[in-house]
C-alpha cells in the first residue's frame, strides 16, 4: 500500500489515496476484504470521479496485463482485467482480428472499458463494448467469486457492464473480437455547413459505412460547420505501417505536452483562431484515403498528456444523448449556450446513436444523437454554463455519460438513468466511488 | 508486414536476437523486454525464473501474442553456483540452441531483490540476503553465460541506485555496484571477441516491486524496456532507461562527499 496523489483525465483534483495493488486474481478475495472500501483504478482516462476514491482505497490491478488464450478459428479472446485495448488492437490486426467495438483511446484497460459499458464511432452498426463480451470474473469483496455473461447469471452482467466498477472487482474477461482485412480503414472526410446537412449526411453514411463521427465548430453562430469522418475497413497488405507501428516506435513517447501551463492555451482569445485551423486542417484532407486504425480511431492518443493543455483547473466534458426526435433543436440549443458563453474547445463531437438498446443498466449509449464538447475549469461560470446545458439535455429526455461526468445533479442521473434503483441490489457494499456516493448514496 | 521490415524501421536500430533467455523472467521489466523481443521478430524465448505459476501465465500470454514464436519456461535455482553453471550449460554450452544461435542468441539477467533498505539494514541476515540476491547471484550468471557462450549479447539488470551509494538505498544499490564492476571486467576480457556485455541501468521505474515509492516520478515499465531492447540491440556497454538518468547520475556523482551528506534524498 502507499499514499499517493491520483487524478482522473479532467484534472480537476488531486486528492490522496491508498493505492493498493492486486498482483493476482486468486489473491484478489482476501486484499479487497481488508482494505475495502475501495474502488478499482484503470488508466485514469475517466474525466470525472467514476474511479476517484479520495482519502480512501483505490485497487491497481493494471499489472495483470496478460492474455489467457486465444482462439484464432473463433475470435474469442480471454485475458486478465489489466489488459490494454492498444495491446488487443496491434496484436490481433496482424492475425485479421480487431476489437469490435472501441472509444476514442486506446489506452485503457480491458475492465474499464466493460465497467464504463465504452462505445465508438460504430454505435450503430456494433453497440457497445458489452455487445462483444461473453464473460465477466468478478471478486467481491466478501471473498464471492461470480461468473457471468450474455447467457449466465445475465442480470449480473447487466449490473457490471456499465457499472462503475461497483459490483465486484473484475479480474477475467472473455470478449469476442471482430474479423478485419487488416489495420487499415478506407476514410472519407466530408465538409458540412449546418445541423441540417449533418443529419442527411450522417444518416446517409450510416447505410454504407461502419463508422461514422464528426467533428463540429462550436465556435461559429448562424452556420454549423463541421467535418464529418466515415469508414470501412479495407485490405491493404503493400502499405508500409506508420512509425508509431513499429515496435520500439509503439513504446517510445510521442509528442507530449510536457507541464501544466499556468494557464489553459484554450481560452476566449484562442479558441475561434483554434477551431478556424481545425477545420482548415481538416479541409486540406477532405477526400478519401486508405488509414491506419490508429489516427482515425485514435486521433488523441499521437499527443501524450494532451489534458494537460486546459492548464492547473483541468476541464469539463460535457457528453449528452438525446433522443433523436427532439436532438436536432437541443443541439441546436446547446451549441446556442455554449456560443453566447465564449467558453468550449475545439474538440466538438458530433455523432447519431444506432438504435440497439444498451444491455448495461447503467449503460450510456442509447438511440439519438450525442454531442460532446470540452470546457476549461473557469470555476463558477463554467458550472453554471454546464447546468444550463444540463437543463436542455434534461427538458429533451436525454442523459450525461457518467465516465465523463464530475457533477450532474442527481435529479439528473435518475432521470437518464431509470435502472439506477435495481442496479443496487448488485452494487458491493464493499465498493464506493466518489461518484457513487455522489449519484447513489453510498 | 514482415519481419524484416520491422527491423529496417526507424527506432528499431541494432540487430534484434533470433533467441533471448530471460533469467528473472518474472520481474516486470524483464516480461516486456520479452514481449518487445519476439515482436520485434526474435523466434525462440526461454524464461527461467523460481515461481513456475508466474512463468507459466507469461508463457500463455507470449504464446497468444505471438504464436509463431516458441516459448519455453524452466524453474531453476537462481543463487547457488552449481544451479547456475548447469543451467547456463543447459542453454548455452556445446550442443544446444544457445551455441547454435551464435551471435543471434541474447541473454538478460533481471532478476533482484527489492527488500526495503529499513528492513535490509535491520538485521545482517537481510542485508546478506539482499546482497546474495541482487549482486551475487546476476553477477555468477553473466560469468557463466562469458564462460559459456561464443557469441552474441550478455546484458544484466543494473540500477541508477549502484551509482553512488545513498542512506535510502545503499544495500540494494551496493549489490548493483557489483555488477556495473562484473561488467567492466567482461567488456575488458571479452573486448574483441563476438561476446558483447551490455549493463543496464533503469531508473526508478512504475512495476509491482515500487508501489512503496512515490508514483510521480516513475516512468513507466513499457517506455524502460523500449530503452532497454534498443539499447541492448545496438549493443551499448551502457544503458541509461530512460537517458535522463545519465544525466542526472552523472551530477549525482559529482557531488562533493561533504555537499553530499548534508542532503537528504
């Protein structure tokens, strides 16, 4: 055990914790019967309190990084809790198998991505990384082993997948991988001028495309201009892989943002001059051209430590669905808010939501259209711009992620979330997070 | 993408071994040194270690991500002299995979104690043992493996601690001395031959062994090894994981012993 200062991907706090690492999964039982409560940690890509636990324990088991066996008829892949996407995704595409589902970086452990029920840019065609999971390991933390999966013990798959880490720790995972051509995506980037035309497009890409994203200027009023990014996957064996593919290049650091500036770089005076180069950036590469999974799927994970560019307050994300009959004018709405504010950033996200029901019952994804904007730290303006977008996504019927959250009101939880009250009875008693006691009592 | 390739890209400089034998395969720099290696195409990996439940979880984990490659695991008796020699013999001596593989063939030694220093310093037993297991032990291992082998790469775990001895440190750090003196001796005896001996110094690095310390200055396991497999590819006598430390030693020693004693670090 030892006391050290932990914070989550916004940065906005740096509390103390019992950092108390679990080098076995047989061993689990007995360490988290006596340093409970607790909660387990990942790769801290979380931006708010799911895995935050200050003052209190925290469970590292991110040394168990190992795969367990492999079917390469099959696809199904078992490994230890530990394990990072990243490692899957270059170890599989070699032998034609990938992940089916995965979020917007690579660098998070295989239990974080169940326990916070992850989605990607494939929503619509694939679900949710639950979707491709056909069995859990928990350790609770009265010593209770339980197994469960799509078919066994399914109401306790559906508390875990999406639960915060509350139900047990998880310390095995079996998961169905996808087959692929290769590492490569043929993409396509299209230039859109309003909200309007990102519905047409973006629904006409659904049909023909896998994945599907797009990146808005929240910045500009009057038009919405974005850019919108759609794909397949395409065999390509003559291509040489990029740096960052080849082995001591996969290890070694990138760029990085190597310290806190005192300040935020995205501010008032920088944050138009930020999404004009964006979009002019983009613009140069409208088009199609054959990818390497790693910049399209993971754009963010090239800059190390990127979150350190909202400065010494960290950031906000504000990350809604909602319903797509009412989505197109609460986007509308909301971008209004965050316009007349000044505040934001320059990595807008603007995506539809596929119509499968997520099967966690915390689980975020569910059909609409998700909206995803970054907001420096600015203290008190910035909460109350935040409750006044959370009052739209409200007024509308949709709800916040909860791996992205640091604040939502409770009203708010119970509202997006209507399973909270029968996810209880399968929360452990012995697992608390500063959002659990913040949006479930305890 | 074949493997040839891979080993023409950039940051893949130095030959990359056709086998590697892990001795201490179980500490967690040692496994992703393994993991660089075969991906980096290396095509047979022997782990040697004490605890066959652990060896065997890495196997299994090697085996899935690279299942063209062989790997095996043997339990040995890390620290007595006739436990090492036979084994050093079983691998690297006339007949056998090691001697076929000639300059293909790269040995790490890895294994250590991390015995706290309060706890080494509280009884001369600890501190023996610590001294045995850190120093002595690694230090007959690279012996055997230049008494043994004909060609290719020797490279042993040192640590940034053997630099200068320091009140935190300086039983552990005092083992890994013995080794950056070991080395010395190798690279004098072996210069000239196809035997290269390569010591390596990590810095405080974020494993199970250092949850003790405080997190924020630790680099992380994968980053170290990258340092590490490039560093012993290229055959370096010297390698600093990450270089920083070089830097920072090199200051560290510099210090005046009177400067010195009055700091407390």
């Amino acid at each position: 055990m030892t006391v050290a200062r932990v914070s989550s991907w916004g940065r906005l706090s740096d509390a103390e914790h019992s950092v108390v690492p679990i080098t076995s999964a047989a061993g689990a039982g007995a360490i988290l019967a006596a340093t409970a409560p607790g909660i387990a940690r990942g790769m801290e890509r979380s931006y708010g309190d799911v895995a935050l636990n200050p003052g209190g324990t925290l469970w590292d088991a991110r040394s168990l990084n190992r795969f367990l066996a492999f079917d390469a008829e099959t696809g199904i892949l078992r490994c230890e809790p530990g394990v990072l996407l990243r490692d899957i995704q270059a170890t599989f595409s070699r032998q034609g198998w990938m992940l089916a589902v995965t979020p917007g970086t690579s660098v998070v452990t295989v239990a974080g991505a169940i326990a916070n029920d992850v989605h990607g840019k494939n929503h619509a065609t694939r679900g949710t990384f639950a979707d491709h999971v056909l069995s859990v390991n928990l350790v609770r933390t009265d010593g209770a082993v339980i197994v469960c999966g799509p078919a066994s013990n399914r109401e306790w798959f559906e508390a875990t997948c999406g639960g915060l880490g509350l139900t047990g720790l998880i310390v095995e995972a079996s998961i169905q991988l996808k087959k692929v051509p290769g590492p490569w995506l043929l993409a396509e980037n299209i230039a859109y001028q309003s909200l309007g035309e990102f519905f047409e497009l973006s629904d006409a890409s659904e049909a023909e495309f896998e994945y599907v994203v797009s990146w808005i200027d929240i910045t500009t009023d009057g038009g919405r201009r974005g850019i919108l990014s759609r794909a397949n996957p395409t065999p390509s064996p003559h291509r040489a892989l990029p740096r960052g593919a080849t082995v001591l290049g996969g290890v070694r650091s990138g760029p990085a943002i190597p310290f806190v500036p005192p300040f935020s770089l995205v501010n008032k005076a920088t944050l138009p001059a930020l999404n004009r180069a964006y979009y002019r950036m983009q613009h140069l590469s409208l088009g199609s051209s054959v990818v390497h999974y790693k910049p399209f799927f993971y754009p963010l994970d090239a800059i190390q430590e990127w979150n350190r560019a909202y400065g010494p307050r960290g950031f906000f994300q504000h990350q809604c669905v909602l319903p797509r009959s009412v989505g197109a004018s609460a986007v509308a709405e909301i971008l209004g808010h965050v316009a007349a504010s000044g505040q934001g950033s320059f990595l807008g996200v603007l995506k539809t939501m596929g119509s499968r029901p997520a099967l966690g019952m915390l689980s975020y994804p569910r059909e609409g259209v998700n909206l995803t904007i970054d907001f420096p730290n600015l203290g008190d303006s910035t909460l109350r711009l935040l409750a006044r977008l959370d009052s739209v996504v409200s007024q509308a019927g949709g709800r916040l992620y909860l791996a992205k959250d640091a604040r939502m009101p409770v009203s708010l939880f119970r509202a997006g979330y209507p399973r909270w009250e029968e996810f209880l009875q399968y929360k452990d008693p012995g697992m608390s997070s500063e959002m659990s006691r913040r949006l479930l009592g305890s | 993408m074949t493997a040839t390739d891979s080993r023409k890209s950039r940051g893949n400089s130095g030959a990359w071994p056709t086998d590697v034998v892990v001795v201490g395969a179980t500490s967690a720099i040692a496994e992703q040194c393994t993991r660089l290696w075969l991906e980096g195409g290396a095509s047979t990996a022997l782990l040697i270690g004490r605890d066959e439940e652990k060896l065997t979880r890495i196997a299994t984990d090697l085996g899935v991500r690279f299942p063209a490659a062989a790997v095996t695991t043997l339990v040995a008796d890390l620290v007595s002299p006739a436990s090492i020699s036979a084994t050093v013999a079983g691998f690297a001596g006339p007949g056998t995979f090691g001697a076929a593989s000639g300059a293909g063939l790269t040995v790490l030694v890895a294994h250590g104690s991390m015995t706290e220093q309060e706890e080494s310093q509280a009884s001369l037993d600890a501190a023996a043992s610590v001294l045995e297991i850190t120093g002595v032990s690694p230090s007959l291992w690279i012996e055997a493996c230049a008494d043994t082998m004909t060609a290719g790469t020797i490279s042993v775990l040192g640590s940034v601690a053997g630099d200068r001895g320091r009140k935190k440190n300086y039983i552990y750090g005092a083992s890994k001395a013995l080794i950056e003196a070991m080395t010395e001796g190798l690279q004098h005896r072996l210069a000239g031959s196809a035997l290269r001996v390569v010591l390596v110094k990590p810095g405080p690095t974020a494993t199970p062994m250092t949850t003790a310390l405080p997190q924020a200055g630790l680099a992380p396991v994968e980053a170290v090894a990258g340092e590490i497999v490039a560093g012993v590819n290229a055959g370096r006598p010297v390698v600093y994981a990450p270089l920083k430390w070089k830097l920072i030693m090199a200051v560290v020693r510099n210090i005046p012993t009177p400067v010195f004693n009055k700091l407390n670090f």
